[in-house]
C-alpha cells in the first residue's frame, strides 16, 4: 500500500492551499482530484482582499479585474456606491485560480493526480481511489459541498445550505465600462442572498444566490437581474447552479486522522456566500496542525476546531444576523449601509484590516446592534 504524510482530497482552493503548504513544509503530499484540469466550479471568482492576505503566493497572472468600489441597489430601485480605502475584490475565474494554485502546489512538491476519483475515506488515514487503497498519516478533505469525505465519515450533521445560479456574458452584449473597477450587489431580490454583477477580463458575471427553498425560482430571479441591467437573458452563456454549505458552530470537523476544510467543512459565510477567504483560513489550521501531528508534537487534531472556530465564529455569528435582518427588514438594512461609518467597517473587513466585528469602532457599534438585534427578532418571528 502506498504511503504518504498527508492526502489532500480535493484541489480546489481549500484542498491546493492546503497541500502547498504541507509540502513547502517538507512533507511528502499527494494532492486528488476527480475532475480533470483545468477544471471550472460554480462561483463568482471575488477573492476579497482579506483572502488574498491568507494566500502564501500570489495570484497576479490570473487577476482579471480590480476593484474598489461597492455598488449596492435595493430592489433595484435606489442605489448608491462607495469607494473603499484601497483594493477591496481581486477578480478570477475558478478555472484559472483552482489550475494555478494546484500548479503551485505541484511546484512545492507535492504529487498531483487530477482525474482521480476517491470513492472512500476511512478516519485510519486509508483512502481508496479506483481499485487502488492508499494510506497517509493525514488526510485534509477539502472536497468540497458534495465531496466524499464528510460522507464516508458520517461528518455533515447539521449544516444548512443556499443554493446560487451563476452564469457570464460577453462584453459584446453589455456595458463593459459600467461594470469594470466596482463589485455590484443587489440586495431586496432574493429572500436569503442577493444579486451581483462582477466584471471579469471579457465579460460579467451574473449571479443571484439565497435560501435553499429558492433553487425553483433562481431562473426567475436571474432573468430580473439581467432586465434590470439591459442584459438580455440568451447573452447569458455557461449557466451553472451550486449549493453553498453554512455549518453550525457544533457540527464536528475531525474524525481520527481525518480534517475537514474548505466548503467540505461547511464555511461559506452566510451573509456574503463567499468561502474562499474561510477555505484559505481553514487550509493553514489544517495543515498547521497536521505539521505539528507529523513532527509529534501532538497526537490528535483535537485542538483543529477550536483554532477554526476562534478565527471565524464571530464572524459567521454576525453574519447570520445580519443576514436574518437583511431578510425581513431590507430597507432598514440598506439604510444602516449607507452610514458612512458602516461602510468604513465593512470595507475594512473584506479587505482583512479588522479580523472580527467584535473590533468595530465605538461610533460603528449602535448601528451593528440594530443589525444584530434585527436580526434576532427575525429569529423570534420565524420560530
Ligand atoms: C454561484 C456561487 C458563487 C460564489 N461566489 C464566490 C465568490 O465570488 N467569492 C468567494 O470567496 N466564494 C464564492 N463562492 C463560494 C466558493 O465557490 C466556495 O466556498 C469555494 O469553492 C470552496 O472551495 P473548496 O476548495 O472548499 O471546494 P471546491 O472549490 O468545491 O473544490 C472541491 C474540489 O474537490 C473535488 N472533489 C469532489 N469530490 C471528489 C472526490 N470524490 N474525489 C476527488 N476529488 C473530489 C472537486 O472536483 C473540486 O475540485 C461561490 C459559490 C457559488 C456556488
């Protein structure tokens, strides 16, 4: 049987930033994957700037847009726009992000196997690919919201899921100068998420995301966004829907010598959907703690969740609720963004420069406590 120190299974961000830093770290990694790459995944390609901040290389060569500027709407009636302090989104597409930073990590030394199908994964370190089983003393499952991992280990208790519909349009079909630069978010227009437009090196992305319960309606809700920006809907090329899973605090992210990072674990963030920033995090617990289990200097991954939890759960809790009051009460909400000191807070958390809501300012605090307690009673209506 072959062995290795660690298997990472899966090569999207969470799964090649993972195995990249195991193996700039020395140890011998065999990164998996069942796609063949280049391979695209469903998703709007914005890396905040607080993600880039967790990436150990840079992603330069395959940045297609800069942006520095929110635009938010409202039921796609009023509208306004702020400017962040400095680079806020760096703009992708999945297909050349996940393909550079596996390359990368296959550059740090790790052996990358694309195609390769994993069909079990034991919590003994066995990981069975086609008729061949292979064996490490770690293995980080960073295979995503419908990946094998979190199954095989009886490890997806509790999560809640969004679902969201993406799609691009050419250039030729639009307005590229209207888009280029700014991050467009419509908020009021899908119960649990919105609508955004994100411009990329030839053309927008579209998308709407939110509540499970609105998979039978994100058709609809996309053809509003697209009549709203003068797009027609046959522009749209490459439509794709995906599920977004949302973990609860509880839900357990280890089994014997099995992690779990990335989607796999369940950390998109509720409010924004966005999980590249908490699968980067995840992807230096991990493997941290893997390095310290290698070198013995522990013998469990016991202390794995509380790190993760310690970096993310304020921010997820803050989320909900801000998600939760976004839901019932959109006016109020939008209002409270259009405080200038709110948006100075939000800027400087999606570009990393606060870690957690908890460090808002004291002029920031009144309006997030209506958010929060918004949100609440969001909570205590629904129940
Ligand atoms: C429509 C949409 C828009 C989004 N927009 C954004 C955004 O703009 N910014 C942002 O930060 N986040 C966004 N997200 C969320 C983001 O896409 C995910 O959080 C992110 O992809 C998680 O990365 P990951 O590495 O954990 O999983 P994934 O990117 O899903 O990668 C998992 C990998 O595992 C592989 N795999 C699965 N099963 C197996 C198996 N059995 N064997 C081997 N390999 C396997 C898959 O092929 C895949 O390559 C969006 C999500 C959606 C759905």
């Amino acid at each position: 049987m072959r062995s290795y120190d660690a298997i990472v299974v899966g090569a999207g961000p969470a799964g090649s930033v993972s195995a990249l830093r195991l193996a700039r770290d020395g140890a011998s990694v065999l990164l998996l994957d069942r796609a063949v790459f280049p391979r695209d995944k469903p998703c709007g390609g914005g890396l905040t700037y607080r993600a880039i901040r967790e990436l150990p290389v840079s992603v330069d060569p395959v940045v297609e847009d800069v942006v520095d500027r929110f635009e938010f709407g409202l039921r796609y009636c009023h509208r306004f726009e702020r400017r962040g302090a400095s680079t806020i989104i760096l703009m992708t597409q999945r297909k050349r992000l996940d393909a550079f930073l596996a390359e990368r990590a296959a550059e740090a030394g790790a052996e990358f196997r694309d195609g390769a199908k994993v069909t079990a994964v034991g919590e003994d370190g066995t990981v069975r690919v086609g008729d061949e089983t292979l064996r490490a003393e770690v293995v980080v499952g960073a295979d995503g919201v419908n990946g094998i991992t979190t199954r095989s280990l009886g490890l997806e208790q509790g999560y809640r899921y969004g679902v969201a519909l993406e799609g691009n349009v050419p250039y030729r079909h639009t307005r590229p100068d209207r888009y280029r630069g700014r991050a467009v978010v419509e908020l009021g227009v899908v119960p649990g998420g919105y609508g955004w437009v994100f411009a990329k090196g030839d053309h927008v992305n579209v998308g709407v995301g939110g509540w499970e319960s609105e998979g039978p309606r994100l058709r609809s809700h996309l053809a509003r966004l697209c009549a709203a920006h003068e797009i027609r809907e046959e522009a749209v090329e490459s439509l794709r829907g995906y599920r977004l899973p949302l973990r609860r605090r509880e839900d357990a992210l280890v089994r014997g010598r099995v992690m779990l990072a990335g989607d796999a674990a369940g950390l998109v963030d509720p409010l924004s959907g966005d999980g590249m920033y908490e699968a980067f995090v995840s992807a230096r617990l991990a493997s941290s703690a893997a390095l310290d289990l290698l070198a013995g200097r522990t013998d469990s991954f016991a202390s794995y969740a509380d790190r993760l939890n310690a970096e993310l759960a304020s921010h997820a809790a803050a989320s909900w609720a801000a998600k939760r009051a976004l839901d019932r009460f959109p006016r109020v909400v939008y209002g409270v963004a259009r405080i200038p000191t709110v948006w100075r807070f939000a800027d400087a958390l999606l570009r990393g420069e606060l870690r957690s809501p908890s460090e808002a300012r004291r002029t920031t605090k009144a309006p997030l406590k209506v958010v929060k307690a918004l949100g609440k009673l969001d909570e205590r209506l629904a129940a």
